[in-house]
C-alpha cells in the first residue's frame, strides 16, 4: 500500500529523517503516521490494499477518516471483509472517501449506502456559504448513520458547513 510515509518507516514503525522531516513540517500527522503502519501491517494480510493509495488520515472524534486515490473505494467497496478487517485493525469506526471527489461524490460517499437526491449550497448573508444535502426518504431511529458525525467529518476534511434534510417522493 502506498502511503505518506516511505515503505520503511511503515513497516518498522520508526520515521527515517525524510520522514521525520515531513512530520516536523506538517506535511503529515501524527494520524498519518500511525494509519499508514497499520494499513501496511494488514496490507500483509490482505493483498487487495497494495493496489491502494492513502493520501491523508484525520481522526474526528475518535474515528477515522481515510482519504484514498481516486477509484480506491470502489475497488475496497467489492472487498467488504476488507473494509472490516481494517476497522477492527485500527479498532475505531472508519470513513473512506476519495480524495479528488466533487464535495457531492464526497457526500454520496459518506453516506453509502444511503441515496442522497440533490446537494445544493446556499449563500447565507454574512458571505459564508452553507451546504445542504437532501436524502431521500425519512430519518428514523434505524436510519444507518449518525448525521452529526458525518457534519463533523465534512467539516474536518473539507471544511464545509453541511446541513441534512429529508424529503418523501
């Protein structure tokens, strides 16, 4: 698996000096870090996650949120055993998302498997800008996400206001 950090570091877990040079700058996180050794650890396991590319890790909360290489997800996606071993390796709850994605293939991401109708930004007028994200459907309490979480992730990642709503046909 190709991630942040050179081959070496993500194996043995200690930075060399590029990387540590790295780290030092802010280039990458010390999130960064410890996803790409542990990715790496399980990519052993699991040969499907060499063919893939982390481009960035943020821990929202307590979860994870790994940014991939665009087609990645997909690809994750047919391996859901995968998807769960990785969550059960870095023992959070994880989000994948692609890293070149529109915000609205961000979104439809984030709330797989759910269907998200229109996604639409509205300019508040203070000058910031709000984006609102209509699902289809009616939230109920078996509704398969917690909409907060995912705010807050959005937020984090790509530093977007979202706002959720619900719509019937």
């Amino acid at each position: 698996m190709k991630t942040l950090i050179c081959s070496f570091c993500a194996k043995t877990g200690i930075l060399c000096p590029k990387c540590e040079a790295k780290f030092r700058s802010g280039h990458i996180s010390k999130v960064d870090v410890e996803v790409s050794v542990q990715l790496t650890k399980l990519a052993e396991k699991f040969p499907e996650l060499d063919k893939m590319t982390l481009i960035r890790a943020f821990d929202v909360e307590g979860e994870y949120v790994l940014v991939l290489k665009g087609g990645d997800l997909a690809r994750l996606r047919r391996e859901s055993q995968v998807m769960k071993k990785i969550e059960s390796e870095l023992q959070r709850k994880v989000w994948f998302i692609e890293g070149e994605a529109s915000d609205r293939k961000m979104l439809e991401d984030l709330f797989h498997p759910v269907r998200i109708l229109t996604v639409n930004t509205v300019w508040l007028p203070d000058g910031s800008k709000l984006t609102k994200a209509i699902i289809l459907g009616r939230k109920t309490e078996r509704f398969p996400l917690d909409i907060e979480q995912v705010k807050r992730v959005v937020k984090e990642v790509r530093g977007i206001d979202l706002l959720v709503e619900f719509e019937r046909l």
